[in-house]
C-alpha cells in the first residue's frame, strides 16, 4: 500500500498540496496517497488521532488549525516553538512530532528567484502569524534587521517582545505603517490585505530593492505599486512549493529541487 499523507483544515477544498506532494512523489519515484480531510471546527484532535491511528505517515496542517497543532504535539523543533505554530505532523517513536516548514519554504523561494537574503535589511509589513512563522527562518539564512511594520503598532511591539530572544545576531524594530520609511534590500508583504481584497498603500518616500507578496493569485496594490517602480517582484506560490518540499523531505528523507516545480 501507498505511504498516506493528507492535508487538514476548513475550509479545505482550496488546498493545492495534494498535486505538489504528488508531483514531488512522481520526480523521485516514491508511491504515496496524499489526500485533503476536512475537520470540524472543533474536531481537530480527533481528526488527527484517527489519521495516525490508521497508519498515516504525516500530515500538513493549514487555517485554522495551525495553533491547534502546536498545542497537541509533544515534541516541537525549534523552528516551530518560535512560530508558534505547526504545519508539519508525524509520528516517532508514539509520539506526536510538529515542524513549521513556512518560514523555510520562504527562504527557499526567495533563494530560488536568486535574491540574495545576506546581510540583507528586510522591511516585513504585518504583524499576525504569517510575520511570526517567517523571522527565525530569514534570520538563520543571514539577514541581518528586520524592521516590522503593522497598521497596528503595539502588536509590532509586542511581535519583536517575543522574538527578540530567539533572534540575537539580528535588529528587530517595530513601526507603525503610517510612519513606514527608509531604505530596504527586500519588502514583505505579509498582511492579509491581498486576501479581503484591501489596499496597502506605500509611502513614496519608502525605497526597496526587491517586493515578496506571501498571498498568491490574486489581485495586489502592494505588487502593483513595486512594479511600477520597476523592482523585481514574486508572489507566494513559491512559498507554498517551499513549505510543501521542507515537509516532504521531514517525512521521506528526499528533497525536491524547487525550480523544478515554480
Ligand atoms: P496571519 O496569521 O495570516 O498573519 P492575522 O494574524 O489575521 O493573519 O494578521 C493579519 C495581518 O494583516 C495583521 O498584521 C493586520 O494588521 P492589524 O494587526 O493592524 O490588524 C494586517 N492587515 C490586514 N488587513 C490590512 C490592511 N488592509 N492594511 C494593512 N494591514 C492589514
């Protein structure tokens, strides 16, 4: 029988992880069944303990269960402590394991587009879990400040409160997005503006050599507005590809090259 792998959350349809575990299966010839489970809102855990107990391999975690993961392991990697949150599950030694692959399937992607992240000055705008997931990762490929601006500040604040510790070789700053300006080899946007269909505007006087929206296939005034100033420019599906090889790799001990899959 095929190894089992699925993806939970709710809503779930939307997911696209089952093709991209699957084409990484066919590209390294491992026979595996990855499927979508929809959860109850508040039958997450029970939903997991059968997936194991039948005999599942791992399972990738998505909104808005992320916490929920993170909650239930019994054993966390690094990574993921400082997320605060799991996207990644298995099963060692009768235990429940949990990764946080987003923050290094981020890495992976601005690597593959060959943007250097060295001693680099990031921008990251927003301050929610995607901003939480994404620090630790950049940190660990060389960055050397991120300065993370939020539409509310005090959650900046307290973002770089808790991460602070976990991050000492870089500069972390917090700053109102009204205030936003300066000079950035790289800008982030991981506010969930894209999503709810809203504006980001940003101010003219805000400079950056290159612009990473973590939200995909769908219309951005954020990418709108670094095109037209000509920056090159590249959208989260990367990111996604990213993750899902991070998590492939945990569970079948091969990695997938991501240029293979953009
Ligand atoms: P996620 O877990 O995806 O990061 P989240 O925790 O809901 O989602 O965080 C959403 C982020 O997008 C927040 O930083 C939010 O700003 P506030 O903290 O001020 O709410 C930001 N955001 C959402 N819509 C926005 C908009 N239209 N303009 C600017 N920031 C926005």
């Amino acid at each position: 029988m095929s190894k089992q792998f699925a993806v939970i959350g709710n809503p779930i349809e939307q997911s696209r992880s089952p093709e991209l575990h699957h084409a990484f299966a066919q590209k390294t010839g491992l026979d595996i069944q990855y499927s979508k489970r929809l959860a109850p809102l508040d039958g997450f855990k029970d939903s997991v303990e059968r997936f194991f107990a039948e005999g599942g391999i791992g399972m990738n975690v998505t909104v808005p269960f992320k916490e929920q993961a993170f909650a239930q392991c019994a054993v966390l990697t690094e990574r993921a402590k400082i997320a605060g949150a799991v996207n990644t599950l298995w099963m060692q030694d009768g235990q429940l394991h949990g990764d946080n692959t987003d923050g290094q399937g981020l890495v992976n992607a601005i690597h593959a587009l060959d943007w250097s992240l060295e001693n680099t000055d990031i921008l990251i705008i927003g301050a929610g879990g995607a901003t939480r997931g994404v620090i630790y990762p950049l940190v660990q490929a060389g960055v050397k400040k991120i300065v993370i601006a939020n539409r509310t500040l005090a959650r900046a604040e307290q973002l770089v409160v808790d991460l602070k510790a976990a991050v000492p070789n870089a500069e972390l700053q917090a700053i109102a997005l009204n205030d936003l300006n300066g000079d950035f080899d790289l800008v982030i946007n991981a506010t969930s503006a894209s999503l709810s269909g809203e504006a980001l505007v940003l101010p003219e006087n805000l400079q950056f050599k290159h612009a990473y929206e973590m939200a995909y296939g769908k219309p951005s005034t954020f990418l709108d507005q670094a095109k037209a100033r000509h920056v090159p420019t590249s959208e989260g599906f990367g990111m996604l590809v990213g993750q899902a090889i991070e998590s492939f790799s945990i569970w079948n001990g091969v990695k997938p090259e991501l240029k293979d899959f953009l």
